[in-house]
C-alpha cells in the first residue's frame, strides 16, 4: 500500500505541477475516484503516453495482487542449475619457433630437439588439442592428442579418468604424468626458460601407464603427497614383465612465497625409461647401457628435492635429481643435474606484467664416472612478452613471445652449439 501511497502522490504532482493550461476546465474527479481511473483522466489530457498508462496499470495490478496474496511474491533468484553431464571443454596448445644453432651438426643430444642435427631453423614445436570435463560430479576425463614437431602422425599423449568420490585422495587412472619432479611435470606453456633443463628430460619419469593417488587431505604437519604406481614401460605400451614404476611426491609451502617439493621413484627391471630412450639412444649409446634395457633388466632409482620462490615480480626456480641406473651386468651409472631459473617482470609501459627477464643456469652429468661431450653447463638469457598481460603466478598466461640465448658448455670435445630460440606460442 506504500508504493500504491506513492504512485499516486507522484501523479498528483505530475499534475500540480503540469501547465496550468491543461487544467484550464478542470474535471469533476469525484473523492472515490480510483487510482486506474486517474491513470487514464491523466492519460486523456496527455499528461501520460499510452505505453506509461499500460506501465503503470500493470504495476498497480501486481501491487494489488501481492497486497491480496502475500504467498505469490516471486520466489528468490534459484541456486545455479547443475551442469549438464556429460561437460566438455576443449583446449589448444600451440607452439611455433624458430631456432638457429651455431653448428647443426653432430652436437649433443641434451633434450631439446633444436639440438639435434638438421633439428634448427621453422618449427611447430608444440600442437596439442585436449578434451576435458566431467561424466559426474565427481568423475573427470582427460585426453590429450598431441602433433609436435618429429612425429609424423597425430598420436594419444594422455588419457586419464578421475575418480573424486573419496574424501581423502583422487584416484587419476590411465596414461597419465607419473608424479615426480617439478618441470617435467609443469607444461611448458608455462616454463620460465623456453625448454626445459636437460636434467628435466632425462631423468624424470615421463608419461606412463598405471594408478595415481593425488591426496586431497594434508599429511604430516600440511604435506601434499601423490603415489603412483604403473607400467613403467612409457606412453602405449604394455608391462614386459611383473616389476612395475613406483613414484611418490610430497609437496608443501612452508611460507605464502615459497613451494617445495621432494619426488622418490623406483623402475625394477625395466626395459624404458627418458634415460634410455632420449638420452642413450639419441647419442649413440655413450656407456653401453641398452641392452640391458633390451632385456629389461635395468634398474632405475631416482630422488628429487625442488623449490619455487615468489616475491611480487620476482620468481626462483631450482630443482635436483640423481638417478642410479643399475644394469645388473656391469657397475652402475650415476647421473644427475639441477637448474637455477630466475624470472623478473620487468616494468613495461606503465605497468609489470607484460615483460619478463629470464636467467637460467643449469648442469647436467649422465654418468659422474666419466667426464665427457656430454656434462653440460648452459646458461640462458631470455625474454618474455605475454600478450595477454602475465600476473605474477605460474598460471598467468601462456599466450606469449619468447626468445632465448643458450650458451652451452661441454666438459670434453667442446662444440659450438649454442643456439637462439624465438618462439610464438599460445594456449586457450
Ligand atoms: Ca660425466
Ligand atoms: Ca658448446
């Protein structure tokens, strides 16, 4: 009755207030006359358009509606729908570069395929599609189809199923990143160097085929923990034998700015690893290795320590691992390496989040018993401008420029391969 109070108030001033010219006869509006008949008096002397007139009917009919029935007040905004199952998203990663090596030929293998002879000049180093989403509220899918540069056909890179039903863990099962290390397990959309350390290509267990547990509940005084268990023969292949890959990673933030990170796994009587198939056979089989992985009768075991800094527009990366390689046969292989990354976002136009400055160190040794071609120092200097505006977090953008100078230095039998990287590459 308030509102009906001030709508008509409203319109009594509206008329008060109108030329008095139009109320020059004024019209006999009897004591009882109506707020509707009023309405339309105004109307008749042109005080009102008809759409007004309409408008306000309409109101006064709710108003009195509402007044006469409380209970058919239109009911709260409702709770968003659920989606509807099955969803699906797709994604798409691309990632054009070019690269000039100082001497493209016969260098060492060190994880990047720009290394390898013929491997510079124009390249689509990255394309991958994805799908991704939900059967159920709590069953997730993901597949991923990749066509990177070096395979000639469109081939499956990951296809996991997610189970989330469980409070204290989700069970991701299929071919999936088995949890150790930090990089490897980073896309590179979102690197800090354009290609990641040499020990992040050789090391780590890569994709494989098998179980993961990623805990949801913190353990240990706030650790993060995944285990896994699988194959251990790599993407699209089948178990040799009955040893199977083990890894485990804990993860923990023991500051707001700072993320470490430890990995441990085990590969028994394995006839595949990164090890074995990029390293050792892209550069010729150095220490005599591979037919003990033909026989599948290599053990592997690997530890990693990591750690992630971020202060504003500062970022520090660094990771470890070593690697025991024992070929049952003959005395064991010890490999390692580390990388120091530093990521600065460098004022740009008036604000600090478009260009990045990269220093990156790092060292890796295949085989500490030997000094060799293949013990690399390298050193890059890089810089990154992100189209989209960066943020200060890993996940900010990866839709950027990128260029990248590599100094590479060989313990033994130095060559000259250092090489300049420019890369285009987005991700959406
Ligand atoms: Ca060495
Ligand atoms: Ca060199």
């Amino acid at each position: 009755m308030t509102r009906s109070f001030c709508l008509i108030s409203i319109l009594l001033m509206s008329a008060v207030l109108a030329p008095t010219a139009l109320w020059a006869e004024p019209p006999p509006v009897a004591a009882d006359t109506s707020l509707a008949e009023l309405i339309d008096i105004l109307t008749e002397r042109g005080l009102l358009s008809a759409e007004e007139q309409q408008a306000l009917r309409e109101r006064i009919a709710a108003e009195e509606q509402l007044a006469a029935a409380p209970e058919t007040a239109p009911a709260p905004e409702p709770a968003p729908a659920e989606p509807e199952y099955p969803t699906m998203r797709t994604k798409v990663r691309l990632e054009t570069r070019f690269s000039s090596v100082q001497e493209d030929e016969n260098q060492p293998y060190f994880g990047s395929r720009d290394d390898r002879t013929g491997g510079d000049g124009f390249a689509v180093r990255r394309a991958r599609f994805y799908l991704t989403g939900d059967l159920r509220p709590e069953t997730g899918y993901k597949i991923q189809y990749q066509s990177d540069w070096g395979h000639d056909k469109v081939n499956l890179h990951v296809a996991q199923m997610e189970w989330r039903g469980w409070d204290c863990a989700d069970l991701v099962a299929g071919q999936l990143q088995a949890p150790f290390g930090y990089e490897i397990v980073t896309s590179d959309a979102y690197l800090l160097c354009i290609d990641r350390a040499a020990v992040s290509n050789f090391l780590p267990a890569d994709k494989d085929i098998g179980l993961r547990l990623d805990g949801t509940r913190p353990i240990l005084g706030g650790l993060q923990y995944q285990l896994y268990m699988g194959n251990g023969s790599g993407k699209g292949l089948a178990n040799p034998n009955s040893s199977y890959l083990w890894a485990a990673r804990l993860t923990g933030n023991p500051t707001p700015e700072l993320s470490v990170g430890a990995s441990y796994s085990s590969n028994r009587n394995t006839d595949f690893s990164p090890y074995q198939s990029r390293f050792l056979a892209k550069n010729g089989d150095p220490y005599g290795l591979l037919p003990a992985y033909t026989a599948a009768q290599a053990d592997e075991t690997s530890w990693e320590a990591d750690f992630q800094w971020r202060r504003g527009p500062l970022m520090v990366w660094g990771e470890y691992i070593r690697t025991e390689i024992d070929p049952g046969s003959s005395t064991s292989v010890e490999a390692d390496g580390y990388y120091l990354d530093a990521h600065y976002f460098l004022p740009y136009r008036g604000t600090q989040d478009k260009l990045d400055l990269i220093l990156g160190y790092q060292r890796f040794d295949p085989n500490r018993a030997v000094s060799d071609q293949y013990d690399l120092a390298a050193y890059t200097l890089g810089f990154n401008y992100h189209l989209q505006g960066g943020g200060h977090s890993r996940q900010g953008c990866g839709d950027m420029f990128r260029l990248n100078y590599v100094w590479m230095e060989e313990a033994q039998g130095e060559v000259d391969n250092d090489k300049l990287i420019l890369q285009y590459q987005t991700f959406f």
